[in-house]
C-alpha cells in the first residue's frame, strides 16, 4: 500500500478511537442518570440505550486500535 493509504487508515483508525471511547463515556454517564438506575432496579439489567452504547464504543475501540496498529 501507498503511504497516502496508509496514513488515511490511520486517520480513519484514530476517529474510530476517538469516537469509540465517547460512546463509552456516553453509556457511563447514562447508566447514571436516574431512568437507568429505575430500570436496572426494576429489570435487573441496564436500558438498552446504554448497552448500544458500550457495544458501539467498544466495537470503535477494537476497530480503531486495529487500524492504527496495522502496518
């Protein structure tokens, strides 16, 4: 591969990162708002909405870190 692809899969590699690590962020501070913790009392298990969010920063994270580290 050109060193231009190279350098745009790391771009690409470090927004993925970035925005995998907000999502994260994102679903924490969900899980502590007060319908969360209603729901988790009631349900025993977190809202969907803060799960989509730990799965999708999660799925960033990996994705990005692979793309940043690749040669």
């Amino acid at each position: 591969m050109s060193a231009q692809t190279q350098t745009v899969l790391k771009a690409v590699g470090l927004v993925l990162l970035v925005v995998g690590v907000g999502l994260v962020f994102w679903g924490y501070q969900m899980s502590g708002a007060v319908t969360a913790q209603l729901t988790r009392a009631i349900t025993g298990a977190a809202p969907d909405g803060v799960m989509y969010r730990y799965i999708g920063g999660a799925a960033g994270i990996v994705a990005g870190v692979f793309l940043l580290f690749k040669r």
